[in-house]
C-alpha cells in the first residue's frame, strides 16, 4: 500500500484544491517528500475535511467545472473492463502485501509490550518510550488507514499521470485517452489531429501499464516501440504512469492552425450581447492557450476575438459577440451548421506556466471574454491558491455573464468575485486603491487586466506605480 501521496490525489482525498495543499506546505503545516505528503500528515493539516469522496464541496466544485468547461456528461465514467481488471489485479497484489506485513508488524509490536510488561521494572522506561513512539508515530490508526483505502479506491477509478520533465500531475478516468485526460486539466501539450494520424502526442512510458483504446494510422518505428514510445491520443492508463513527453512552455510555442469550424448555436444574452458557440472537426482541434485570440471570417466579415473557452474543451470554443459591431451583426445572423473560419491562435495573454501566486483578474467590459478563459483554465490547472475577478462594467458593456461569475463565487472557496459599476472605472487610482485595499494589496499576486484600452492602460500604470513588478502584470486591449 502507497505510504506517500501525490499532492493531486491529497487534494482530491480531503476535498481541497492543489493550491491549498501547496499552501499548507509554504507556511510549514505539511512536510513534503520529493513532492509527496504522509496520509497522516496531511489529516493533521486539513483535519475538518472529509475524507470521503462523495463530499458535497467536491461535488460542487466538480459540477460547476462541468458547466464551467461545457464537458460532456460523463455517463460512462468506468474505464473499460480490461483496464478495471488490470488495475484491480495490480491493487490486490498490493494490498495483500500491505496487510501481511501490516499484521507481522502488529503481532511485533505485541509481543515486544508483552515482553516489556512482562520484564517488570528495569523494563518500564522502555515500555513507557515505546508507548510514547507510538503515540507519536502511531501505528497505522483508523484515519490514516482510511485514507489510504479511499487512495486505492481512487485509484480503480482514475490513474495518476506525471509528466516528466514538467513534473505536472494529472487523472485518467473513464476511457479518456492520456492526451484528453492532460488537455482537461489545463496542461499545453504537444499535439495535432487528437485522431492517431499526426504523431504530434507521442509520449515515453517510463513506468506503468498503457492498453491502445484505439486504431491509429500513424505509424511509431519498431525502435522507439521497444523505447516505450506510444500514440497518447490512442492509449490511455491503465496504471499510475510517468510519462515523457512534450509541453508547449510559452504562447509562441503554439503552432499556427486554419480551422472551419461549425456553428453549434447562438446563445443570446439580452438584446445586445450574444455567445457565438463554435465546434471544431473532430480531427481538427484548435490547439491554444487560455487569454489568445483567433481571427475568425464569416459571411465576408472577419474580425480579431479574445477566445472565451478554455482549452481543456478544444473542440468547443466560445466567442462573445455584441450588437453594432460589423462582425456581431453578421455573426449574428448566423445558423446552426454553418461554418466560421479560424486562423488562430494569437497573443501572449497567457497564464504564468507554474507560478505559485494567487490570481488577481481585472476585466473592463467586453475584456471578459479572455478573462473567463483565463479563469477556467485556471481552475481547470487548480494549482492558484486563490483568484479574484474584478469585472467593471462599461459604457457599451454590462456584466452580461453576471450569473456565471456568481455561481464560480458560489462553488469554490477560494474564487471571489466583485462586479463593479461603471463609474469607479473612470477613476483607476480609485480602483486601484479599492482593490488594494480589498486584497491587502496586490503585491504578491499574478494580475491580468483586459479591456478597452483607455481604461486598461491606466489602471495598469496605477498598479506599476504602487509596486507591482512588470513580471507579475499582463494587460491586453480589448475594442470594447
Ligand atoms: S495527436 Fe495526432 S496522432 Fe495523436
């Protein structure tokens, strides 16, 4: 049985994000080992939480991320019977190993008492050190016992995979392939067709069991086989793995993609806003980075759009559209099915690939777009310890995904969200200084600040005034 875990499946197990493990660890509260935490460690630092899965916040923060990313609902979520089986063999084998020598150790352990107990005095201090050891380190007790059976369970279901050299960590669950699995939670990897016919996503098995979900053209050289080399579009986990494989480190590591994509609907948000949903081929996914734009050409229009997606949903993309503006109005008349050609992606809006700091957000009107993806994607990593989302309604634009922002609040302990009316904006010393005051300060926070960019360029010369340094500071335009 594992004695260590991984900091995702700690998270997973006590109902918290990886940020707020990762916090526990900064301030002292939870030793780490090579990355790993003791399941009794980890009890001692998140002592209120639940252990069980089927805890309500988990529920919670899984269902709004299912609305958050526009998944599919998962309802098949077993793997396939093969990999159940394969798994279940391997934790039986473990557990069986575990339990044997768990009692060999328990029957030690009574006999030495025995013995201590039985030596009479020139025995008793050690019996009383043996019982203080073990008050201290304990035998495995009924807690720490349980979260390690709940670990097991966790691991029928769903197989960790870690990334080298990254290091990210993630979960395979259901008959998701390892690239699927990777993209939804947020990670940048290499890829191209998602459908076995590029070889973009080959990755190294260095440790675990892999089974082939699907046939792939694509053809992998006998000598990279014999490597472990596999197809992670076509493979997915049938135990833990460690896997090598590529990671695009930056927004200009995303290659340049032409898409047409089908119109999936127009969802209309009061008179002047609207959501263009778009779906690209099932071959032909639309590889980008949260915060990047695509350039998108229809009906003889063609105009520059923030993505509003997340890239963990690669298929299903958003665009946020407002009436009087020559491609809305077009877009506007669009039907389900026709089609919208992409050129994309663009931009270097990007989240700060592994930065530890909270995320402050501010969003100027139509400047939202690129926030909510940066948002999503955020928590679709759940790495930041906190977010915060400042949405300051504009002239032309109101807080048209309003309800959203609230049930993020609502769902997730650490998300905050204050909509903001459209005066404040005019001052930014004035925001600045409330939202300093708000957060203590923004010092030591990631910021991103999207929107027109006569109120976006101040409020960020406000913030580089009072302190905040250029490399914690991304600010994009918006046209409204
Ligand atoms: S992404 Fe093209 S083969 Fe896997």
């Amino acid at each position: 049985m594992s004695e260590l875990l991984p900091l995702s499946r700690a998270a997973r197990l006590v109902g918290v994000s990886r940020g707020q493990v990762q916090r526990k660890i900064k301030e002292g509260k939870l030793q780490t080992f090579e990355g790993m935490v003791r399941p009794a460690d980890l009890l001692r630092a998140f002592p209120h939480k639940s252990l069980k899965t089927d805890d309500p916040n988990l529920k919670r923060v899984a269902e709004i991320r299912e609305n958050a990313y526009g998944r599919r609902l998962r309802d098949t979520v077993l793997p396939d019977a093969e990999v159940l089986a394969a798994r279940l063999k391997a934790l039986s084998g473990e557990l069986t190993g575990a339990i044997r020598q768990r009692n060999i150790y328990r029957d030690i352990i009574a006999g030495l008492r025995q013995q201590l107990a039985d030596g009479g005095e020139p025995a008793a201090d050690l019996l009383y050190w043996l019982e203080r050891q073990l008050s201290t380190i304990g035998l495995p007790d009924d807690e720490s016992g349980a979260i390690e059976i709940e670990d097991q369970l966790l691991r029928v279901m769903a197989a960790q995979v870690r990334l080298q050299p990254s290091g990210h960590d993630f979960f395979v669950e259901g008959q998701d392939s390892i690239l699927d699995a990777a993209l939804r939670a947020g990670l940048a990897m290499d890829y191209g067709c998602s459908n076995g016919n590029c070889g973009l996503c080959k990755g190294r098995i260095l440790k675990g069991e892999v089974k082939k979900t699907r046939h792939h053209d694509f053809v992998i050289p006998e000598a990279e086989k014999s490597q472990g080399y596999v197809l992670l579009c076509s493979h997915t986990a049938v135990t833990d793995l460690l896997v090598e494989a590529e990671e695009a480190e930056s927004a200009s590591e995303m290659p340049r993609q032409e898409v047409r994509a089908r119109v999936k609907r127009l969802e209309l948000l009061g008179t002047q806003d609207a959501i263009l949903h778009l779906q690209t081929p099932r071959n032909q996914r639309l590889r980008f980075l949260a915060g990047q734009s695509a350039r998108l050409s229809a009906r003889g229009e063609e105009a520059e759009l923030g993505i509003a997606s997340c890239p963990c949903d690669d298929r299903n993309l958003q665009f946020h559209l407002h009436r009087g503006e020559n491609f809305a109005d077009k877009a506007l008349e669009l039907h389900p099915n026709d089609y919208v050609d992409l050129v994309a992606p663009q931009g270097s809006f990007v989240l700060r690939d592994d930065s530890p700091r909270s995320l402050l957000f501010v969003a100027f009107g139509g400047g939202f777009a690129r926030i909510k993806s940066l948002v999503e994607h955020a928590m679709s990593l759940d790495a930041a310890e906190s977010m915060h989302l400042y949405w300051v309604a504009t002239a032309d634009t109101g807080h048209y995904l309003h309800n959203l922002c609230r049930s993020w609040d609502d769902a997730l302990d650490d998300f905050h969200y204050r909509p903001v009316a459209a005066d404040s904006a005019l001052d930014p010393a004035k925001l600045a200084g409330d939202i300093a005051t708000r957060q203590r300060e923004f010092l030591d926070f990631d910021v991103f600040v999207c929107g027109p960019r006569e109120l976006a360029e101040p409020l960020a010369a406000v913030m580089r005034d009072r302190g905040l340094p250029e490399n914690q500071l991304r600010v994009e335009f918006s046209e409204r």
